[in-house]
C-alpha cells in the first residue's frame, strides 16, 4: 500500500481514526478476503486453533482502579487528614507559620485527590464494570503469566491449519477463559462453515464456553487444567475433583472409594471476587 502510495505514510492518528470510523466496513472487508483465501484453496476449513496475546495498554496500573482500590484511597485520605489537623493543631500553639502553611498544602492536595476518587468511584458504580482505567478507558487489568497482571488488551486469533493463516480476530478486555464461544463464531461465520475441528490450551478451559462451540456444531479439543492443590495438608491428590466419576443417567457421582454420592436438588450460588455467581450442585455421600 505505501508502494502504491508513493511511500506517502498517513499519521497514525490518520490511522486511528479511519479504523474507528469505518469499523463494520474493515470486518466485513477482512470477512471478505477471508472468502478469497478459501476459494484460492488456501485455507483448509477443517481445524481451527485459538489463542490470544495480550497487549500492553498505555494505561498504568496506577490508573487502573477497582472499588476495593478507590476504598483504600479513601481510607488513606481519612487517616491523613487527621494526622495533618493533629498537626496543625499542635503547630498553632506553636505558632509555627511556615510549617503550618506547608500542613495546610497537604490538606488542600488531600481534597482534590478525594473530589477525583469520589468521580472515579461515580463512574465506576454507573458503567457496571469491575474496574476502570483513566488512560485507555477499554483496557483491564489482566494475568499475563503465572501471577503477573497487567493492564491491557487481550487479541483473540482463529488460525487455519492448512497455512496457517488467520480467519478470525478481534480485541477483547477479559482474560481468554471466557473469550473461546465467541472467536469460533466468528470464525464459523468468516469460514461459512457448518462444522470444523477447534483446538485451544487449558487457558480456554471453561465448561459454559466449551458447550456453547458444542452448540454451534463444533468439534472442540481443549486442553484439561492441571489440577494444583495448595494446601498441603487438604485434599489428597486421589480424591481431586478429577477423579469422580459422573453418571449421567442417574445424575450421580462415584468417588474413588467407589461410595455414590447423590445430589440434595438444590442450587448453591459461591460469590467470588468479581462477584460472578456461579450455580454449583452439592452432593451428599449415603455412607
């Protein structure tokens, strides 16, 4: 393109901008050439594989914040403010003009930290997410690796096998463990393809998502999660989640005693951090 251009470069606000405004016309360009890549034959449509690479925002974790973040700012405010009227107390008596203008510095930084916080704290109750950045407003805190987060983007891919080229792809803000249902459908659609073989790594591993490709007439292949226990003094690794066996007809489990466990018929809803709630069976043993 630069080529045809005449090495003429646009900005890349230029850039920026005409990918923002002309998002529907780029997808359904790239859908298109797609389309020309399998009628070349250069794509096989028979196995997909999915993975995602994360981005690094502009966004610091400075300027990422969540409300348990924006509380214990509050909190600091609260006790430094004290601290600093205390002073200025002590300094009146003492009747100590530099310090105390210095003191009354703080308090008046103070406040203006705690009018930003009380917005950051409006917006983040208003657009219903569990956080929010100041900089890239759609960027997220996210685990990179192991225990590393950072914020950033998350650009999801569906490869073909044949040449490995690309026939899916878009940017998301949520970590690949709840991203596998969607980029397959894309990539169904791209393909118009009623069924193919998806493979993904154990980052992908989510039973909700996996039955949900399973809907769309998807072969998936996912790798199992290894299984960690960390407490080592809890559950013996013979008696893992792993290593029940489920009846689906009488709707039991067998534990690796060969004891069957039944269920109550009762629901359960586990709050976790993100306050997802997740509806889980719980067993009882006839022991």
């Amino acid at each position: 393109m630069q080529w045809l251009c005449g090495k003429l470069i646009p900005n890349y606000h230029t850039i920026a901008d005409f990918r923002k405004v002309n998002g529907n016309a780029l997808v359904n360009m790239f859908k298109l050439f797609v389309t020309f890549l399998k009628e070349a034959d250069l794509i096989g449509g028979k196995t997909i594989a999915i993975d995602g690479t994360k981005s690094r925002a502009h966004n610091s974790k400075k300027n990422n914040y969540t409300s348990k973040k924006l509380d214990r700012h509050f909190q600091y405010i609260e006790e430094k403010t004290k601290e600093y009227l205390s002073q200025m107390d002590t300094l009146d008596q003492e009747e100590n003009a530099s310090q105390l203008s210095d003191v009354t510095e703080k308090l008046d930084r103070l406040k203006k930290n705690k009018l930003k916080y009380t917005q950051l704290k409006k917006q983040l109750v208003s657009s219903g997410e569990p956080q929010i950045s100041t900089t890239d407003p759609d960027s997220r805190s996210l685990l990179v690796q192991g225990q590393v987060v950072e914020v950033c983007y998350n650009t999801q891919a569906a490869v073909d096998a044949k040449h490995c080229l690309v026939v899916a792809t878009h940017t998301i803000s949520r970590n690949d463990r709840n991203a596998l249902s969607t980029i397959a459908a894309e990539a169904k659609s791209n393909l118009n393809s009623s069924e193919f073989t998806l493979l993904a790594d154990k980052g992908y591993n989510n039973a909700r998502e996996i039955e949900q490709c399973q809907l769309l007439n998807l072969k998936t292949i996912v790798a199992r999660q290894e299984l960690v226990n960390s407490n080592p003094k809890g559950t013996t690794k013979e008696y893992l989640v792993d290593q029940f066996k489920y009846n689906r007809r009488n709707d039991t489990y067998t534990c690796p005693a060969g004891q069957t466990l039944h269920t109550f018929g009762t629901w359960h809803t586990k709050n976790v951090r993100t306050k997802f709630h997740t509806n889980i069976k719980v067993p009882y043993s006839k022991m």
